[in-house]
C-alpha cells in the first residue's frame, strides 16, 4: 500500500475518513483559514495595543486625578489658610480701627481740651494784660503826679528860697539949665537867697502930656559878676553921658506940658539858674520938688 504523503504529492486529492477530498481544495481553505488566523490575531493585537492604551489613559487620569485632588486640596488648605490670615488680618483691622478711632477720639478729646485751656490761657493772658496795663497806667499816673508834685515842691521851696530884687526909689531928680541931670533907682534884694549875674538898664524920657509912652530898652551890657545878697540894695544910674536940659525943656516940664518918666529893667538869675527880671517906672508929678 502506498504512503498518504506520497499520494498528496502526486494526486490531484486525497482521502480523508475514506473520503476523497481535492488537494486545492484544502489549500484555498487553510489559505483563507491563515488569513483569517492573520486577521484575527491582528484584531487581537489592535484590540490589545487599544486596552494598552486604554490603561495607559486611564493610569495617566488616575495619576491626573489624584495630582488634581492633591492640587485641590493643597488649595484648599491654601485658601484656608488665606481665610484665617485674611479674618486675623480683618479681625486686627478691626481691632486697629478701634484702636485709631479710640486714639482719634482721645486726640480729640485732647484736642479741646489744648484749645480749651489754650482760650483759657488766652482769657487769662488779655485779663492779665488789661490788669497789667491798667497797673501801669496807674503807675505812670502816680509817677507823674508825683514828679510834678516833686516839681511844684522844688518850685515852691526855690520860689520862697529865691531871690527877689524889687525896685524901691529914686534918688533926688536934678532939674537946672545947663545941667545934665542926674538920676538913680534903688534896688534891694528881699529875698532869702543872693542875686547872681544882675544886669540893668535905666532911662529918662519926656513926653507931652495925655500922650502914650513906649518903653524902649537899648541892649544891656555885660552881665555883672557881682552878688546882690539878701537885704543888700542896688544903685541903678544911667551908662553913658546925658545931654543937659536947655531952658525951652525946662519951661516945658515946669509949665506941665511935658510929663517926666523914668523907667527902667533889672534881669537877674537866682541861685537856682533861673532867670528873673523886674521893670520899673517912676513919673515926675511936682516939678517944685523933683521928687518921683
């Protein structure tokens, strides 16, 4: 009997369970049985690259997950912590807005009372001031009262302690034709103190009767250094030559028509440096007794 294998060689069939089958037959079916086979493990190896990568993706979310949930709470805790420190940080501000409007009141309070205690002071200050000035007034009153009163002392005690050169009499008046006559005031001293730096100056003038005179007083010389004391008289005569009376003068005196003055200034100092001056005049009345 021939070996099987040798009849797939050389026959067109062969025989399965004594049943003739034809080699393309089988050929075409295990060909299209690999490809199937090819096919389907290709499928198996797509399918399987895809669960790859399935599981890859899904390790990969999980991870992504778990780092998110991580994040998440990391953020949370985060802005947990912000909340505390934000409600730290409101609950200080807080207590720092008390804290300023309590010093904002206290500095108020201090305030009004520094403005209160400034008009206070200011108050007392113009008080003070109008006392002050009103003291000074008064004091500058009482400082001039008592310096002119110092002063109305010094000039009482200077005018009862001065000297007082009045003017008491004239000497005989010569009347005659020819002659230059001759006349002279007597001054005395009646006060308590002596006369210093006397001057004097003495004239006769003759006038028509009803007439006005007018006393003229040429320059008086050089003051005298000497000292008229006190109850000691003074000669005052006239300076210079006088022209004599001729006899149309004398008739005019005589008959009354013509009014004889003699008048003169004496100017003196006290021992106090103050100036005084006495003025006198005399009038011939009775030509019979040239007396004045």
């Amino acid at each position: 009997m021939s070996d099987p294998k040798d009849n797939d060689k050389s026959s067109p069939f062969h025989f399965e369970g004594g049943i003739p089958i034809l080699n393309t037959r089988l050929s075409e079916i295990e060909r299209k049985q690999a490809e199937a086979e090819a096919r389907d493990k290709n499928y198996k190896d797509e399918q399987m690259g895809i669960n790859r990568r399935l599981v890859n993706a899904t390790i990969a979310l999980v991870v992504a997950t778990i780092v998110m949930a991580i994040i998440g709470i990391v953020q949370v805790w985060y802005i947990h912590r912000q909340w505390k420190l934000t409600s730290a940080g409101l609950s200080m501000t807080g207590d720092q807005i008390w804290a300023s409007k309590d010093a904002a009141y206290a500095s108020k309070k201090a305030s009004d009372t520094a403005s209160q205690a400034l008009a206070d002071s200011e108050s007392s200050f113009d008080k003070t001031l109008t006392q002050m000035q009103a003291q000074t007034r008064a004091q500058r009153t009482a400082a001039q009262v008592a310096d002119q009163s110092l002063k109305t002392t010094q000039n009482a005690f200077r005018d009862d302690q001065r000297a007082w050169i009045g003017v008491v009499g004239l000497s005989p008046f010569n009347l005659k034709v020819g002659e230059s006559p001759s006349f002279s005031a007597i001054g005395i001293n009646i006060g308590k103190t002596p006369a210093i730096n006397t001057q004097t100056f003495i004239a006769a003038q003759g006038i028509l009767r009803d007439s006005k005179i007018e006393f003229t007083y040429v320059p008086i010389g050089m003051r005298s250094r000497s000292v008229v004391v006190p109850s000691s008289q003074l000669s005052i005569g006239p300076s210079g030559a006088i022209v004599p009376f001729t006899s149309a003068q004398i008739n005019d005196i005589t008959s009354g028509r013509v009014v004889v003055y003699v008048y003169g200034k004496v100017m003196y100092e006290d021992v106090f440096r103050r100036g005084h001056q006495t003025t006198f005049c005399f009038v011939l009345k009775d030509w019979t007794c040239p007396h004045f």
